[in-house]
C-alpha cells in the first residue's frame, strides 16, 4: 500500500525523470547537427543519451505501475531516438 508521502515523493522523482527526458532529444539533435559525421566522440555521447534515455522510459514505466495516481495527469513521454 502507498501512502500520501510515498506518493507524492514517486511523483517529484516522476517530474523530474521526465523532465530530463525531454532534454535528451534535443541533446541528441544538437549532436547530430553540430558534429561532422563519423566523429567517434560524439557517436559514443549520443549512444550514451539514447540509453539514458530507455533507462529513462524504463524506469518511469515502473513508477507509474507501483503508484497508479501518477496517471491521474498523464504526460506524454518522449519517444526514443535512434
């Protein structure tokens, strides 16, 4: 059973995963754009953020099945890229 308090910690930790799931996209576009193809340096960074970012997904998934009242406002999650 989860209380009000463990609740409420789920969705700050919720809020902020998905906070820094938005940023991850516009990091990988950023490397993508900025980057000359072929530069092994930002191709591991952005393997790097891609997993992050399934970690990321993986883990908000998991919120949302241990604390269902985290689906009472529901955000979209960003998509993985790559």
């Amino acid at each position: 059973m989860n209380t009000h308090a463990d609740t409420a910690q789920a969705r700050v930790f919720f809020d902020l995963l998905v906070a820094r799931a938005d940023e991850i996209p516009v990091l990988l576009s950023a490397l993508a754009t900025d980057q000359p193809h072929g530069a092994s340096e930002p191709a591991a960074e952005s393997a790097h953020l891609r997993g992050e970012l399934y970690e990321i997904l993986r883990c908000l998934a998991k919120l949302r099945r241990r604390f269902p009242a985290l689906d009472a406002a529901p955000r979209p999650l960003p998509m993985p890229v790559g």
